[in-house]
C-alpha cells in the first residue's frame, strides 16, 4: 500500500508501489496537484482520477461510486486538510486538529514515530519496516500551517 504521514503543516509520503508481495516501483509520485489541490492516495494508484473527480464534484460524506474503488487519501486544499476514503462510496472528513495523523500500510508505525517526536518525514523512513512501505520519501509544506 504506502505510508502517508501529517503533521506540523508537513505531509510526507513514501515512493513505493506494490501488488501482492512484489515491489512494482520504488519512484513512484502519491503527490497529484489539480488546480492547486494536493492529492495522496494510500490504495489503489489507478483510483486517483475517482477521488479527484469526486472531490472537485462536491462529493459529500457517503455517496456510492461506480466501479470497485478502493483506496484512503489525504487532500490538501490550501491549509484545509481533508482524511478520505473511497471504497463503494466517497466519504471525507476535515482534519480539524493538529495532532499527528497517517494513512496506509505503515500508519501505525508512523504515528508512533509522530508520538515519540519524529517529523512527518522521518516517520514515514521509519515505516518502511512496513514491506509496502518504501523507496524515497518526499515531504511538502502545506500553506498556511506551521
């Protein structure tokens, strides 16, 4: 899956694209920019164009999507940040809090990191204990956030 990790106005997200046990890239950008919102997806890398679409469809909370979609996601919009998931339906929350929070296959490892004081970043380096959890990490600012 992946590891996707918030936390002091920094989302950070691993590189690595896996199916089943196999590593298919390690190079691989979660970061999609559409009309200046930031979207990372945790799941399948083929529902981006869903989540998008939703999104800019004014989607609200549980509303049912064709097709088997399956995938959790982070959206920043400005200094908006928004928790997401779509799996049959859309559904997303805005993150009202600056406590630390990840998404994907190494969440739990990195929220732990984040409990214990590490960056967004270094989170995420740390949940590639996760096996779908790899390559290069790369970390974006959101506006607006400390």
């Amino acid at each position: 899956m992946t590891t996707i990790a918030v936390k002091d106005g920094v989302v950070a997200t691993d590189s690595r694209v896996s199916q089943g046990g196999m590593v298919l890239d390690d190079k691989y950008d979660k970061r999609k920019v559409v009309d200046g919102v930031q979207f990372f997806v945790a799941g399948n890398v083929t529902d981006d164009a869903q989540i998008i679409a939703c999104y800019f469809e004014g989607a609200e909370i549980i509303e049912e999507i064709e097709g088997n979609p399956c995938a959790d996601f982070i959206i920043v919009d400005g200094s908006d940040v928004y928790y997401g998931g779509i799996e049959g339906a859309f559904w997303k929350m805005k993150l009202t809090t600056d406590t630390p929070y990840a998404i994907g296959s190494g969440a739990a490892y990195a929220i732990g990191a984040m409990d214990a004081g590490a960056t967004a970043k270094e989170a995420v380096k740390i949940a590639s204990r996760d096996v779908f959890t790899g390559g290069t990490v790369h970390s974006y600012k959101i506006k607006g956030r400390k």
